[in-house]
C-alpha cells in the first residue's frame, strides 16, 4: 500500500497548552479560520485576536483540520491480529493507526474459542495499564460473532459459530468490565433477535450482518434495537424484488447506520455511490476491517484462525478465495469515498468521524472539533494526505 506523506514537525509539542493557528478548521460541517486552543486534551474554538503574547502555537500553514478518524470496524494492522495481539501488539496498531489520521478505534475479535475471546479481553484491560499517549484511543472491541449464522461466516470458523446466548455475552462484558461496545449479530440465528435487547442493557451497540436473515427478521432485529449494518452488502443476503432481506432492511430504515468498506474492493464505486446515495452521509459509516496486513506488502498472512493471501492489497483465504478483510486505512478511505462519489470533502467527513462517534454513543468527546471535545485532530494536505496528527493534543509521529 502506498504510505500518506507525512511531514515530521521538528520538535514535538509537549506543553499541553498551545494554540493552532493558520488553520482552515471544520465546525459545523464547513471549514472556516479558526484558531484551536488545546489545553490539556481538550479543544477550545477561538480566534487569532484571542491568542496571548507568547503562547506556544502550531503553525498549521493554511491546511485543513478536521477531526481524527474513528474505525469501529478493523482486525489488525502492521503485522498484528487483534485475536492473537498482546497489549503491546495492541499499542502497536494505534501508533500505525494514529500516524495514519485514525485517533480512535474498536478491536474486532473475529469468531474464536471462549478461551481465546476471554484470552483477547484480558489484553485490552492490560493495555489501559500501559502509557499510550502516542497512539490513537482503544475505544474497546467490536465482537464479530460468535452468534451468526453458518451461510454466511465469511472468515468465521463455522465449528465456533453459536446461537443466541445472553449468559455467554453477560459473561464476556463482565470479564470486559464494559469493554465490548458493539457486537455483529445475524438475526436469523435461533435465540438472536431476542438477545438484542440484552446487548444493549449490557452497554453493547448491535449491528446485524454476516447474515441470511429475511427482510422481517432483520426488521425484527431493528425494531428490538439494531442500529448497524455491519459491511453493508458483504456476506448477507443480497436484494431481491420479492425478498428484500436484510440488505433490503437497513437500506429502508433511516435510522440504521451502514458501515461500508471504502477500498473500492468488497463494495464498487459505483456501489458505494449508491450507498451513500440512498442512507445519505448523516448515516454511512467508512470502516476499513484491515487484517494485519494492512501497512505491510503483499504475502502471506492470517486473520483470526484464518491463512491469507494478499496480492496486490487484497486479502482472500488461503483455502477458498473468500475475500477476508482489507488492507486499507482510513486515509485512503476518504479519497476513495470523494472519489466515487463525487460528494466534497466537507460532505465526506462526517462519514468517518461524528457518524462512528454517534453510534458508539461518544458524540459528546469525539468526532467533532467543538468546545470540550478530545483535541484528536488531523491535518490534510492539498491532497487530502494526512501531514499531521494531534491524539488528546499529543503530536505524533509518523511509524516507521
Ligand atoms: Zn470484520
């Protein structure tokens, strides 16, 4: 894959209290020249006349400043898969996500043995022990199963694919201690629909996907309290005029948010397009779902319990061909989703930072440049390539 330029500023602001100046910032949906008060992780909007004599600033030299990208979708990165990632392979993936412009992220645990889920769980509370000051937030993790169904397990070992099981879930979020924030469900799978609403008591935002379900079952699982559709239109039943299944389902329900891979792979461009035309912006959510070989070259890698191939930056298994996550970043996301849609960069951001944030519920600390939000903030350049990143007001810097 092709690394964003990144210009290294020369010395690392470490004073906590600093102003960006010279910055087309994005608020309320619109660039404008603001200055950025960031003092101790946190944003203050103001103006150049509002900086005192002497205070430490960034020179942001004209460029864009919107804020970091939130992935609530993505497996690994740099050599490292979240199912196997100790709290240091963990940090590992935030520092290549945070010089890439994505300041927070969900794990995804793909399908494996509870032993190995209770094993995956115990590394994300060990890294909240450790100093991560440099890498972009783990929000938590993304559950991608084990409640789904067999037709459509996409990477999933089907052996390790269960029905719907509120005690199990209650004891995975309790070992988490409120960790897992989302979890990918099919809703056709027996006990399923009915666990919903557990989920949620539990604090677990619901998508369905990796799913056969008819569009009433899939509608059932909306109504008791879905709000995601987790890779929209990979591994689920597809539209069909007499059935509208599930695809159907999330595309009437305007409230749904609809995750969508943007490396122009597992969805066309024009297919994106469409997506984006029929939920709007306010209700797409770009995801990477990058594997481990995400930032590395082509060859031979795993995902989960999973051997893959990546040849010219598509991940298939080893067995099958299926294709088994991406490698790309969210960088790349939103010029692929400028480029297929021919919407602007205005438009396109919210897809990848206040959509994401809404739907974890953490609107009112990430995914917006406003006061009292989290100082994660991302430069562009002309070309729409990250040049720097700010994390809680940390600069950081570019991996190697
Ligand atoms: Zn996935």
């Amino acid at each position: 894959m092709q690394a964003a330029p990144y210009f290294m500023h020369p010395e690392r602001i470490k004073k906590m209290d600093f102003y960006i100046t010279n910055a087309q910032v994005y608020h309320n949906h619109h660039f404008g020249a603001h200055v950025i008060h960031v003092t101790d992780g946190k944003i203050k909007l103001c103006t150049a006349s509002d900086v005192p004599q002497g205070a430490e600033t960034f020179d942001a030299q004209g460029r864009h400043v919107i804020p970091g990208f939130i992935d609530i979708h993505t497996h690994g990165a740099v050599g490292v898969d979240v199912n196997t990632a100790g709290p240091e392979d963990l940090h590992k993936i935030g520092r290549f996500f945070a010089s890439n412009g994505t300041t927070s992220w969900l794990g995804s645990v793909l399908t494996d043995t509870e032993e190995q889920t209770q094993w995956c769980i115990e590394q994300f509370k060990a890294y909240d022990k450790i100093d991560t000051s440099d890498a972009a937030h783990l929000l938590g993790i993304h559950l991608e199963g084990p409640f789904l169904a067999s037709a459509y397990k996409g990477a999933m070992p089907e052996h390790l694919l269960q029905q719907g099981n509120t005690a199990l879930l209650r004891h995975y979020q309790e070992l988490a201690e409120g960790r897992v924030k989302y979890m990918t469900v099919s809703p056709e799978v027996s006990g399923v629909t009915q666990m919903i609403p557990d989920a949620k008591k539990l604090g677990i935002r619901v998508g369905i996907g990796h799913s056969g379900a008819t569009y009433q079952q899939a509608m059932e699982a909306i109504e008791n309290g879905a709000t995601l559709s987790t890779h929209t239109f990979n591994a689920m039943r597809l539209f069909h005029q007499h059935e509208p299944a599930i695809m159907g389902a999330v595309l009437a329900s305007d409230e749904v948010y609809c995750e969508m891979i943007c490396d122009g792979l597992h969805l066309v461009p024009a297919t994106v397009n469409l997506l984006v035309k029929i939920k709007g912006l306010g209700r797409v959510i770009g995801i990477t779902d990058s594997i481990m070989a995400a930032g590395l070259p082509d060859g031979h890698y795993h995902l989960g319990v999973n051997d893959v191939v990546v040849k010219d930056g598509d991940a298939k298994l080893e067995s099958d061909g299926t294709r088994a996550g991406s490698t790309l970043t969210l960088n790349r996301g939103l010029k692929n989703i400028i480029a297929f849609t021919g919407k602007t960069l205005e438009e396109v951001i919210p897809a990848l930072t206040e959509n994401p944030a809404k739907f974890l519920g953490m609107e009112d600390h990430i995914g917006f440049i406003d006061d009292g939000m989290d100082a994660d903030l991302v430069l562009l350049d002309e070309d729409n390539n990250v040049a720097q990143v700010f994390v809680k007001g940390n600069l950081v810097s570019k991996e190697a």
